[in-house]
C-alpha cells in the first residue's frame, strides 16, 4: 500500500510529518490492518516514510504491517535515488522477502504470495507495471477541499469483493476498480 497520494497529501515534501489524511484514511487502514496481510511501499525517502508512518499510524497499527518500506527498497543506484525517476513496485520483490513469506497463513505448508493473492494500492497505475491485473489504482489525492471524499469506502466494498476471489489477478483484470462519482456511504442513503 502506497502513502503519498493514495492515503495522504504532502503539501510541502520537506515537512513529511505535516500532511492532509485522504477521507477515511484512519478507518481504511484500521480495517485492513485488521482483515489483510499489509505491506506499506512508498517511493519517499526511509526518514520521510518514518515520519509519515508514525503520524499515520498507531505504534500498534505500526507493529501490526508486515514490512514498511521505502525508496531504499527499490534497488536504485546513488544517482537514480537521489534523483526524480520513475520507480517500479514489483510485487516480486515483496513475495521474496523473508518476513512477507513467512507471514502467508498457509506458508508452512508452501502457501505463497503470488498474483492470486496479491493486491497493490496505489495512486500510480505506472509503479504497478509489472504486474498490471494486481494494481488497485485510485485516483491521486492532492488534499483538495473539493476531490471525491467516498474513494476509501469504496476501496474497502473492492477489497472485500476480492476477498471471494480464487485469482485475485484473473478478477481484476476483468472487473477494474473504479471510483463512482455517486456512491454514497451506507449512513448517507
């Protein structure tokens, strides 16, 4: 799951503790935290995603994400991560991690992470290249008083629909996520 974007608006990137919260950010990450598997991957800089993370999050909330990862994890050379460019999240990169595959409910019987069961959140349909059907792609938040204010809700209502999924993968590149301009949450109807 991405941070700057996707759950959160940086006005100013060199004050990373100083952020808009998207609608519902705190509800959304508690309940995924509580149902899924969670791995936070953003492209800032590691004292950047601390910073974040820890206004974000509950010290508990923090305990409870598989790995928090930051732009140190996205094999840059020196030029390339102190530079502008486009990164990559390959999906690849988080299953071959030891702590993310010892954390697969069924990983003493060889139960892998793989594109069945893998979901990347993301603000950027482009980090998810690699593995385009496992992109959950929302659009950008900027912290804008007048942007959609339903996206986590409905997020939520996606994630659960993939939860009844055999291949999350096979669903996704059949039925893509996309935000309804007149959604409405349950208390609002």
């Amino acid at each position: 799951m991405d941070l700057n974007g996707t759950l959160l608006y940086r006005p100013q990137k060199t004050r990373p503790s100083h952020f808009v919260a998207r609608p519902h950010a705190a509800n959304f990450l508690k309940y995924c935290l509580a149902t899924f598997h969670v791995a936070i991957w953003s492209s800032a800089r590691p004292e950047n995603v601390g910073k974040m993370v820890a206004k974000l999050l509950t010290p508990e909330q923090v305990k409870q994400c598989l790995v928090i990862w930051a732009r140190d994890r996205f094999g840059l050379s020196h030029e390339d991560y102190n530079s502008k460019v486009q990164v990559y999240k390959r999906l690849n990169t988080v299953w071959q991690d030891e702590r993310v595959a010892t954390a697969h409910p069924d990983a003493a019987n060889g139960g892998k992470w793989d594109q069945s069961n893998t979901v990347l959140v993301d603000d950027s349909l482009e980090k998810g290249r690699s593995e385009p059907f496992n992109i959950l792609a929302l659009p950008e938040f900027s912290g804008l008083a007048n942007e959609k204010a339903e996206v986590l809700p409905q997020v939520h209502d996606y994630l659960n629909e993939l939860c009844w999924q055999a291949d999350i993968s096979s669903y996704m590149r059949a039925t893509r996520f996309a935000v309804d301009a007149k959604y409405k949450l349950p208390s609002q109807t």
